[in-house]
C-alpha cells in the first residue's frame, strides 16, 4: 500500500512518529512536508496530498495538524477525496467501514500518543462495508 503523508507545523511530531511506523510494516510513504516545527500554512502541505490520492498515485493519506480540522476541511476540497478527522480507534473502524474514507486525518493537540499506531493501525486494516453506505458515498459523489 502506498501512502502519503502530509502536514503543518502542529502536527509534525506524530507525522515522524506515523512515517516510522508506516515504514516498519513495509508500507511506502511518500513525505509531502513540512519537514520541521516552525509555523507554516497547512493548505500548502495538505493539498498535494489530497491532489496525489484524488489521481491514484497514492492508495491512501494521512494529514496532521494541531485539531485536524483544517486539515480534513482542506482535503476534502479535492473531488474524490473523503478524509475523515479521527480521534479514537472507533471514529477510525467507522471511517474506513462506513465511509470508505481514503485520508485520515489527526490533530495531535488531540490525540495522546499511545494511543496513535492503534488508531492508524485500524484505519489501515478496516474494510469498507459497501452496501447502503456505498449507495450514500455515491450520493456524496454525484453533488
């Protein structure tokens, strides 16, 4: 599975925390930025990773930020794109398994640490359900 990964400054402690992670269990990551700490502007790391799994270069993504509201806001402008913000292992089960959700998003001011490779780790291994929430994403699409 390919994934790419993005953030802002607020985010990018977890986001090297996720990529080692990701890497251990042989998946390929592709880093979209920022690669340090100092303040940035989300939408300028968030769109390209948007952009890359809206066109399939990616199978799925991962974007950060301190709530990761903006974020998921952000992403979600691209079509094709259904990135959900994720807090627990349960909002991540349900956002793979009833809204097919192909980026994830993370605050990290939100999240405790340890909990961290769990909820990433559902999100990844979830399936989507299909059936009537397949019927319910297609009337998302079609807007």
């Amino acid at each position: 599975m390919k994934i790419a990964i993005g953030t802002d400054h607020a985010g990018f402690q977890y986001k090297e925390k996720i990529k080692e992670y990701l890497s251990s269990r042989g998946l390929d990551v592709k880093d979209f930025g920022t690669f340090s700490d100092a303040s940035c502007d989300y939408p300028d790391f968030i769109f390209p990773v948007a952009r890359a799994v809206a066109a399939g270069e990616y199978d799925r993504g991962i974007v950060l930020g301190g709530s990761g509201n903006g974020e998921a806001i952000a992403a979600n402008k691209i079509p094709g794109i259904r990135c959900t913000v994720c807090w627990n292992v349960l909002s991540a089960e349900m956002a793979r398994r009833h809204n097919d959700a192909n980026i994830l998003s993370l605050g990290q001011r939100m999240i405790d640490e340890k909990m961290l490779d769990q909820i990433v780790q559902t999100w990844l291994e979830t399936p989507f359900e299909g059936g009537r929430h397949q019927r319910r994403i297609q009337k998302i699409e079609d807007m």
